[in-house]
C-alpha cells in the first residue's frame, strides 16, 4: 500500500473546482465503495490489536501508531455486512473525521479514481431508509457506494446532542429568521436541526449543495426578500452534484444573495479548509460535530444578520 497516498498535498487544488478524489475498497464481496481522499492519512497493513474489553462489538480493538493509540473498527460489521474473519490479512485505512483518528479495517484497497462531484450522485430513491449510503457513483461500469461515515460513528462512538446549558440565549428579534442547511448525511442533518429547533430558529433542509441553490433560486424567483429573511446558509463541504466550496462560490457570484452569510460545516480537518473558506468567500468554517461550538457560531450570525436588517430599516 506504500506510495498509494503520494501527492496527496496536490490534491487539495481540486477542491473549490467541484472536484474530488475517491479511494476504493472491498469489505470481502465484489462491492466496491469509496472514500474522500481528504480524509485519509494512510493505508496500512492491520497491525497487531489490543482488544478492549466492553467496547463496542465493531470495535476490533486499539493499535499503537507511532506513539498514538486508535481505534480500529471493522467497517464491513459497522454496516450490517459479515464481521471479518482473520483481521491480520486485511488492510486499514486510517482517517480523521471530527478531529478525530480512527482506523477503519476493510478486505482491500484498489486504488484512486479523479472525479467531478456532479458524478458523485445521491442513492437510488428505492434504497432503505436504513442504508449507509451516502452517495453512489460509477467507475468501470460498476456501481461504487459511498458510505456514510458519520452514520457509523455516530453509532459506535456516540457524542454530544443537545446544546449544554447556559449557551442559548434569547436574541430578543421578532422578525423571523431563517436558516439554509445543506447536507447529504441524514445523520448530520439531524444533528444540525436538532440544535436549531433547540434555538428556536426556523429552517429548511437540503441534501446537497445543487439543491440548495434551486432553493434559492426559487425563493428569489416568488419574490421572497431572502435579504431580510435569510439569516444564514449552513453548508457541508463534500455533497454529491455540487460541493460546499462550489455553493459558496455560486452565492458569492449571484447579485441577490451575495450578502449572505455561510458557515461551512465539514468533518475534514486542516489548515487547507480554513483557507479553502477564505478563498471561496464563506463567512466561517466550523468542523463536525461539536452542538456547543455550533450554537454560539450560529448566534452570532443571527446577531450579526438583525444588525444589518435594522441598519437596512
């Protein structure tokens, strides 16, 4: 597997050109799924696990990687397939999510395909709702299932719902404000409205970013006064059709809506999405998932969108 991430560094240009790039992998069958190269930092032969005891049963155990110990969970068990058999023949591909390092062990690792984000494409309208497909898309003829990570670690790792006391505070407005999310994880979304309702802040849901700015076509298009009424557009980086980076863009270009406010929510992490957001004009970057961190960003947003509504009065 050496040598399979090199240039990985370069591949940071495609991101805010609505490209990305995928590696592929089997969980024991013919099925081949993929993830965002972002979110990889290596792929490695499984090395010996330290089993620990009441964790929970996706959990093989932890590895010591160079000085760091992480979690390795069996991605092909996670997703209601069979739990493998002999993990000391399979590979890991070892990922950050939520500033988080875990490994997740899959059967094998083919390799990396270059793709544009209008091919990556949300799963088929008969899929269940209990799948752990986020996207789909088609390499060499054969369907590649994008799996929902934060699905999967929202079930094993658990964390933080409800916004803690004492960070809500009454905005005193009583004009109505609105929010725009979009996100193609079911799971954050859920997250994410789950702190607005908490706020008391209307919304609306997308499941990516080619929907969300159909919204806001159409919300232009009936009249709407998005200016006062849209307090804030809340935007995943990686969405089938188009990427957060791409929305934000599209936004920023158009007449009446380049004054909104936008926050990028990711569970990517780095240096490289904070100056992706300054270069793709978004107002703020937030990584997944922290409720409290959310809360208070949105609230100043809020804040800051009824000061320009009444200097507007």
């Amino acid at each position: 597997m050496a040598g399979i991430l090199d240039g990985v560094d370069m591949r940071t240009k495609l991101a805010g050109h609505n490209r990305l790039e995928l590696l592929l992998f089997r969980l024991g069958g013919q099925q081949r799924f993929g993830i965002n190269v972002f979110k990889v930092q290596e792929v490695i032969q499984c090395p010996p696990l330290t089993q620990v005891p009441h964790s929970h049963p996706t959990v093989l155990g932890i590895a010591n990687m160079r000085g760091k110990t992480i979690s390795i969970l069996d991605l092909s068990r996670a997703i209601g397939a069979s739990p493998v058999d002999d993990p000391r023949e399979k590979f890991v591909i070892v990922t950050e999510y939520n500033r988080k390092v875990q490994g997740f062990l899959v059967d094998s690792v083919d390799r990396i395909v270059n793709m544009n984000w209008e091919e990556i494409l949300p799963p088929p309208k008969g899929a269940a709702d209990g799948t752990y497909m986020t996207a789909v898309t088609q390499v060499d003829n054969e369907l590649v299932e994008i799996i929902d990570v934060e699905k999967v670690l929202k079930e094993v790792v658990g964390g933080q719902d409800d916004v803690s006391a004492g960070i809500i505070v009454d905005r005193g407005e009583t004009q109505p404000q609105h929010v725009l999310l979009a996100d193609d994880s079911a799971v954050a979304r859920k997250q994410v409205t789950r702190v607005l309702e908490q706020m008391g802040v209307e919304y609306t849901t997308a499941n990516d970013g080619a929907q969300a700015l159909d919204l806001l076509k159409q919300w232009i298009d009936e009249g709407k006064d998005i200016e006062n009424w849209l307090a804030l557009v809340i935007s995943d980086v990686e969405m089938p059709r188009m990427d957060g980076y791409s929305l934000t863009r599209a936004i920023r270009e158009h007449p009446r809506m380049s004054h909104l406010h936008v926050i990028l929510h990711t569970s990517l992490s780095g240096v490289f999405n904070k100056a992706m957001v300054q270069k793709v004009g978004a107002n703020d970057f937030l990584p997944k998932w922290e409720p409290d961190t959310l809360a208070m960003i949105v609230q100043e947003h809020l804040k800051l969108h009824a000061d320009e509504r009444a200097a507007r009065a």
